[in-house]
C-alpha cells in the first residue's frame, strides 16, 4: 500500500528508508540485544551512534573544526532562552524581525537581556525582507539574531548577510530549524547555528546546536548548567542523558542525506537542487492561477515552507477534504495565519509535489 504524502510543517514526514531501517533494528540494533531506547547512553554502542552521528553532520554541513556541535533538548523554542543566557551576557542583543518565530525569540530574549529590533517586516504582514543595508544595527551588540526561515509565514533568507561588511563585528545566530541540510550554510558568516530535528533530519526531541568555539564559555550566572553550552561541549553532548533514540533515528537521516544524488551533485547540495525544483513547480502553479495565491515576495520565498490561500476561503473544509481523501496529509495553514501550507521538506520527495499540484488543479476546475 502507497504511504499518503504528508506536507506537516513539523514533527514531519521522515524518509522512508530510514524507518524502514530503524524498524529492522528496533529489537536488536547491531546484534547488541537491545533496542537504541534501551541502551545506556554511556554504553559502547551509544557511543559508536553518537560519534558516527556527529561525524556524519559535520561532513553534511562541511562545519569547520573550530565549531563545536552539541546534540541538545528543549526544540528551538527552548533555544529562545538559551543562546541568551549564553551569548548576552545580559547585555544588549539585535533581532531582525522577519516572522512569527523571530517575534518569539525576542520576545524571550528580553527576559535575559536588552534585546532590541534592528530590522522588521512586520509592516507588510511578514511577506518581505528588510534588506541588510536598511538594518540599524548596535555596534555594541553581543550578537545579531537572524531566523533564516520562518516556518508559519514562509519567508526564507537565501543568502546570509555579511555583519562585517555591514559594521558590525558581533557574531550572526540563526535559527535554521526548518532549513537545516536542504542547502549549504556559510559558516564565515555564523557564529552559532540551532534547531529543532523535527522538520529536516529527524523525530521531535532533539535540538541541533552548532557554536564557534570562542562564544563557549559566557554563560550567565542564572543559566542552568544542563544549558550552558561549554559544559554540554566540555562533555561531548553527554552532561546529561541525552535523546539517544532521537540521535539514532537523526543519524541514520545523516547516512540516508549522504546517499542523495542529483544532477552529479550529492548530500546536501543535491538536497539544494532538489528542493528548488520542488518548491519551484509549487509556486508555478499557484502564480498561474486565479484560483489560489501566494502572498510572499518572489525574492525571498521559503522552499521549504509554502503558505498559500484559495481566495474563496470559504471552500477551506472541503480542499483540505479532498486532499486528504486523495492521500495529501496535513495541509492546514498556521492558525495565526490561515489558509493553507504545504512543507517540502528534504523528505518529500518529487512525485509528491507533482501529486499536489494535480490535485489542486483537479480541485480549481470542479469549482469554477
């Protein structure tokens, strides 16, 4: 029987390889005798996962020596709080606003330090990006909070702003939740990267850190020590237990991404190329028609996160019926927003794009 595509914004559809394996190896991983969730995490077994695992991301994201990589919990709700208690040192901090997640993330920042706005879309409802030069960056700022794709209203930074060449000399933090490993990320420009595994690479409980090196160790007072990133570093991401099965399962996903070719390209560059196309026959359709629309600027339009509207919304109910009845799982939009969203995660593949767009053509022409 063909699985139903499911366009979930987050927890989201995994490659189905990669349950396929973790199925296999549910009772006795590796001969070992025990399932993943019953080892101790401190065993030999574990161990090899967590290295492998480790190993694995920083070859996919090509993540520099002098970064550390730190396999956290919380999701990056929790990381809100975090990177604050560890990177402000309870002074002040700049946000550019470009959607409902960075509105968060300030919001949270404040309770640890002066986090203040540099830039903001919020003006036009979130459908645009506040270009670089017109930020009013602090030159005194302890770091400059980007989200570099915001899941609920699908506005996607491309390319990664250049501080320096701006004036500034503090370290970029960007939140890549929802686009981590569907494109390369320049780490000359970051100084730390965080993210929920739940979207791109992985089950809900494991929370994906990536910190230069030289912003270890300025936690304040108050951070609880499970949080504070050079203990979790100095411990190599076993301070506490950590989320083992979550690692496991997100490991495999970093073997599965290792395996992806296109067009001569492989791993996360392939992942890039793929999911341009994907997003791209999305956004055709829907530009073409007068039935539905898309309100983001072209320039800076997630792939990985559509919204889009029919613009009789009164025909919500019974769209999201017939998708589900033809096998398109979880289509509704953000309640903070309405209509509709379709995530193209690294996991969809093709012919589930090409079945959603069929299918809202199919829709388009019973109701005209």
């Amino acid at each position: 029987m063909a699985r139903p595509y499911n366009f979930s914004a987050g927890p989201a559809a995994m490659p189905a390889e990669v349950l396929q394996q973790a199925a296999a190896e549910m009772l006795d991983w590796h001969g070992s005798g025990m399932s993943v969730m019953e080892m101790s995490h401190r065993g030999q077994e574990f161990g090899v996962i967590l290295k492998n695992a480790e190993a694995d991301l920083r070859e996919l994201l090509c993540v520099p020596a002098h970064f550390r990589i730190l396999f956290m919990q919380g999701g990056g709700l929790a990381e809100n709080a975090i990177v604050p208690l560890n990177l402000s040192r309870g002074e002040t901090v700049d946000f550019v606003v470009t959607g409902s997640w960075s509105q968060k993330s300030l919001k949270e920042a404040r309770r640890y330090c002066a986090a203040r706005v540099a830039a903001s879309n919020e003006a036009d409802h979130h459908t645009s990006l506040p270009a670089p030069a017109s930020w009013q960056l602090d030159r005194g700022a302890r770091y400059v909070h980007l989200c570099s794709n915001e899941t609920i209203n699908g506005v996607e930074v491309h390319e990664l702003p250049d501080l320096k060449a701006l004036g500034s000399d503090a370290p970029l933090v960007i939140d890549f939740s929802s686009h981590v490993a569907s494109r390369p990320v320049d780490w000359s420009r970051v100084g730390l990267a965080f993210g929920g595994a739940q979207k791109n690479l992985g089950p809900a409980g494991l929370t994906l850190v990536v910190v230069r090196e030289d912003l270890l160790g300025h936690a304040l007072q108050a951070c609880p020590s499970a949080f504070d990133y050079k203990t979790v570093a100095d411990n190599h991401s076993m301070y506490n237990t950590p989320p083992t099965f979550a690692i496991y399962m997100a490991g495999l996903t970093f073997q599965w991404l290792k395996r992806q070719t296109e067009g001569g390209l492989s791993g996360v560059a392939a992942m890039e190329a793929r999911n341009i196309t994907k997003a791209q026959l999305l956004y055709d359709f829907i530009d073409q028609s007068a039935f539905y629309s898309n309100k983001v600027a072209k320039d800076c339009r997630s792939r990985m996160n559509v919204p889009f509207f029919l613009r009789d919304e009164s025909r919500n109910e019974a769209f999201l019926a017939g998708a589900k009845a033809a096998g398109l799982l979880q289509l509704k939009g953000h309640k903070s927003v309405g209509g509709m969203r379709a995530s193209l995660y690294n996991a969809m593949p093709i012919e589930g794009v090409r079945a959603l767009v069929d299918y809202m053509r199919q829709f388009e022409q019973t109701q005209v």
